[in-house]
C-alpha cells in the first residue's frame, strides 16, 4: 500500500503511453512523476520502461508487473465500490470476450438492453473464437461453448447450446433439401478450422441411430473464422454446421433455414467463465444473472422455429448451479 500511488501512475502512464501525461492526470509536475517511477522500478528492481525522447515502452518486466497492477488495482476499486454502496451499486466497466458471430449477432442487443436496466455500467468487448486467457487479457467474463480444462477457472452453466445444420433459402432453392445425413454428399459444405485441423466429422443421432458424415476437405469452403462460415453460408455458399445461439438472428430474418430437424447434432453447453479468486464485482453478478434470463426466454422462442420434433427438444435445462468447478 505504500507505493500505491507510483503503481497508478505507471498503469496510466502504459495506457497513454507517456509518463508526463500520466503525471498531468494525477496531479503531478514533470519532475514528480519521473521520480516516483523511478523510486518504483527501484524497489522492484527492475526497469520497467524503455523511455526515449519520443516514446514510452514497456519492457518484458513491465507487461508482467502491468498484468498484475492491473488486476490489483481494479479489485481494489471494486472493494471500494462495495464498500460506498453497501454491496448494490451495480456501476463500472466490464469486460466481457465472447465468439465472434455471438457477441455481434445476439450478446451486442443484449448488453444494449442491460444499459437500459443499468446506465452507469460500460463495457470492454472482445471478440475471438479462441478462448481468452482470462488472467493475461484482464477479462472479466468470458461468454464459450463447452468447459475447458483450465482449474482456475470457474464455470457456470449458462444454457445448452443446440448445433444446427443450415443454409441459405437460396442455396436450397437450387440444389434442393437433404432429408438424410447421407444426402449431404451431394450438398457443398463449409467447414470451421481450429487449432487441431479442420471439423470434417459431422455426427448425427436420431433416437438410437447414429449416422456420421464426413466432408470431404478438397471441395469444402474452410475457414478459422465462424463469422466468416455464418456469412458464407448466408450467400448461397452451402450447408454450415452453427451453434443455434450464432444464427439467431438469421433463423428470424429467414436469412438461414434448418435442415434434417429429425436428427441432432452433439451439444456443448454454453457456460460463463470467471476467475476462482477474483472479487465478483456487483455489476458483473448482475449480469450474469441477466444473460441466463435472457438465454432461456430467447431458446423457448426459437425452439417451434427449428422444427425439432417433441421427442427431442432444445431447451434440456442446464444445471443451475452458481459455479461449477472445473
């Protein structure tokens, strides 16, 4: 606590990238800021910055200690806030990554409709199909399908997040409807690349019946990019295989249709990631609570859109628990 001041003002002098504007901030001359730096470099034994005449830049050391002050810092106003509000005050930034084509065809409307509720909150958005590393990048939250292996972590189920085989009403126009995974053979499919090679293998069950296709890579469309598979798909471009929660938008528009609704596609529940030890900050409670109203009204509204038959419906309700360890 007693070098808190010098740790401020080396945080804002990374984030404006100059130490006598970072100074100015704070209240302090030139000189002033100058020296505190260097009084905090001196006890840390390390240099922080490298500083010419021109620019400021941080070192190896200093993007470590910048991870850490951060972090530091941002708990401690959060504490402060709890403190002054009595625990309600739902204010702040928060900063949230989601997947590319969630966060800007579903969860942009949703945080929309929590400012409403909630005018003091803003937000820090990422979006990225891999998975954000929560402690490096400062996040919050983290909005993914499936549970990674990352103990520290926690995980609370969100809602399931039911796959669905689509195209473009265009591009059935033209080559007509699969009624059976097998008829997929004669269709164009699109692909999504990750880390460990291409998603070739699309498997299908129907009851006790399991059918699995594999795409043939040489005349597929692939990409790392979900926004970019959801958009080719929208332009006529063949069958892509999404998580209901990325084409919302588009079952609605009729700008994608479901195919083979008799037959499912395996889930990976979606589920909001947080840190195990960090303090939750009321805003950030308070959205999650706000995001899993809104995923469950939004899944019973699309359900009859898709088509699935009664036996087997979408909407199977997640474990309600408020963290799952992982």
């Amino acid at each position: 606590m007693d070098n808190l001041g010098d740790i401020r003002l080396f945080v804002e002098a990374a984030q404006l990238g100059s130490l006598s504007a970072a100074g100015r901030k704070l209240g302090l001359t030139p000189a002033a800021a100058s020296a505190r730096l260097a009084k905090l470099e001196s006890g840390l034994k390390a240099r922080l910055f490298e500083r010419t005449t021109r620019q400021l830049r941080l070192t190896d050391e200093g993007r470590v200690f910048l991870q850490g002050s951060r972090q530091a810092l941002s708990a401690l106003d959060d504490a402060q806030t709890a403190l002054q509000a009595g625990q309600n005050m739902v204010r702040g930034k928060v900063r949230i990554s989601a997947t590319s084509d969630f966060g800007r065809n579903l969860l942009m409307h949703w945080l929309d409709e929590f400012n409403a509720l909630y005018p003091d909150v803003t937000f820090g958005l990422t979006l990225s199909d891999a998975l954000s590393n929560l402690v490096q990048e400062d996040i919050d939250l983290a909005v993914r399908f499936g549970v990674p292996p990352d103990s520290s972590l926690v995980a609370r189920p969100l809602a399931p997040n039911p796959r669905v085989v689509c195209a473009s009403p265009e591009y059935l126009e033209r080559h007509g409807l699969p009624e059976h995974p097998r008829d997929l053979a004669r269709f164009h499919c699109i692909v999504l690349s990750t880390a460990s090679g291409a998603v070739t293998e699309w498997r299908f069950t129907r009851g006790n019946e399991v059918e699995l296709y594999t795409v043939p890579l040489d005349t597929a469309r692939e990409t790392n990019d979900g926004a970019v598979a959801r958009e080719w798909a929208l332009r006529g471009y063949g069958i892509v295989v999404k998580s209901l929660w990325d084409v919302e938008a588009d079952l609605r528009s009729d700008g994608l249709r479901v195919l083979l609704p008799g037959w499912r596609y395996p889930d990976a529940p979606l589920h909001a990631l947080y840190h195990r030890n960090r303090f939750m900050a009321p805003r950030v409670r308070v959205l999650l609570d706000f995001l899993a109203e809104r995923f469950a009204r939004t899944l019973a509204e699309l359900e009859a859109r898709c088509g699935y038959p009664d036996a087997a419906p979408l909407s199977a309700t997640p474990e309600k628990a408020r963290g799952e360890r992982l």
